[in-house]
C-alpha cells in the first residue's frame, strides 16, 4: 500500500466523518485565584472607598463653605465621582472573576492620564506651585500628592500584566461546578384524577342536559266570569 495511506491520521471508532482529529483546547483553569490578581481586586476596592470617603467629605465641605459651585458643575462631579468609584471596583471585580482585564486596563490608563495632568497643573500656578492646604498654614504641594497618587493605577496595571494574571483571564477563571437544571414534580396521580374530573364533569353535562324551566306563562283570558 502507499506510505501516503499508512500515514495517515485515523479517527476513532464513532468519530463522524470531517471531524478534526486534533481540536484546539482551552488552557487548564487554575484551582485558585493567582496572588496578582487577588491583589489588584483589592487594591480596587479600597481605592473605590477611598474615592467614596473622600466625595463624602470633600463635598460636604463645599457646599458648607463661602464658594458655591454653579448645579451643573455640582452635578458634573457627583456624576463623575460616582461613575469612577462604580468602575474602579467593577474593574477589579471582573479581573477576579476572569471576564478580562480590559476594563481595569482603561481604567487604570485614565488615572494614571488624570494624575499626569494634574501635576502639570500644579506645577504652573499664578503664584508657583499650588498648595493643598491641610491644617492651618501646612500645605502640600499639589504635583506631589498627584504623583504619590500615581502609585496606585501603576500597581494595578502591573499586577494585571503579571503572567498568572494573564493566564487566569485566558483559562476563564476559577472553574464553576456544574449547576442541575431544577426538575419539576411531575404529579402524574394529580393530572390523572384532574383530567378524570374534568371528563366525568363533562360527561354528566352532556347527559342530563341543561335544567328544565318552569311552566311556560298562557296568555288563555279567564272567560268564565260570572
């Protein structure tokens, strides 16, 4: 026979025909959640509370102060705070459940933007270098808290980037048990004795037919009158 025959790939017993004898396969999901990733989703989170203490207190201390925002600047933070706070925690919840890591990707590519514009506003101020005023005459210069601001979307973006974390978004994530699809009772002895009522009150309709009416009313005159 020729080589070309003997050589040939064959299918197992059953094997339908033009089935592929060689299928790509999903890596193996790991049993636990890889440090990298537990960390960044961590890292989410308490940057996500952060954010929310500092809207809370940062805020109130606006609008309790000499300077009043116009209402639709007021409404522009309070929609910008918390559509960052939902997506700062978001992010690190769909890492550590293995949909992606796009999310916290751009999210963390926006901070790290936000903090290098705001250090490079505060370099430039009318008066030198802005100052964050803490308590009393202590200030903090403004480019100085952005870059220590800085380490945080830098840490998460390398624990994204981390091999494990890259491997436990590609395998999925944590593998699930199989969920049984819930069976409903089936009551075979109720439908019977349901449908056998229903037959038997159809029947006795059927047979005595509807209930008669009384007499019918004469219209005969009463002539014997004396």
């Amino acid at each position: 026979m020729p080589s070309a025959v003997l050589d040939a790939p064959r299918l197992p017993v059953g094997a339908p025909q033009g089935t592929p004898a060689v299928r790509a396969t999903r890596p193996a999901r790991p049993q636990r959640t890889p440090l990298p990733v537990a960390a960044a989703g961590v890292l989410s989170v308490l940057e996500s509370l952060a954010l929310l203490a500092f809207g809370l207190t940062g805020l109130g201390s606006l609008f309790t102060g000499g300077t009043r925002l116009p209402g639709p600047a007021v409404a522009a933070t309070l929609l910008l705070l918390a559509a960052w706070v939902v997506l700062a925690a978001g992010a690190g919840a769909v890492l550590v459940d293995g949909a992606g890591r796009r999310l916290l990707v751009a999210v963390a590519v926006t901070e790290v933007g936000g903090c290098l514009a705001l250090a490079v506003h505060g370099l430039f101020g009318p008066d030198g270098v802005r100052l964050v005023a803490v308590s009393g005459d202590v200030g903090l210069p403004v480019p100085a808290l952005a870059l220590l601001g800085l380490a945080v979307p830098t840490g998460k973006l390398l624990l994204a980037s981390s091999p494990s974390a890259l491997a436990w978004v590609a395998a999925g994530g944590r593998p699930r048990a199989p969920r049984r699809a819930p069976v409903a009772p089936e009551h075979r002895v109720l439908r019977g004795v349901t449908v056998a009522c229903i037959g038997l009150a159809l029947a006795g309709v059927a047979v005595l037919g509807a209930p008669a009416d009384g007499p019918a009313p004469t219209t005969a005159a009463v002539t014997g009158a004396p």
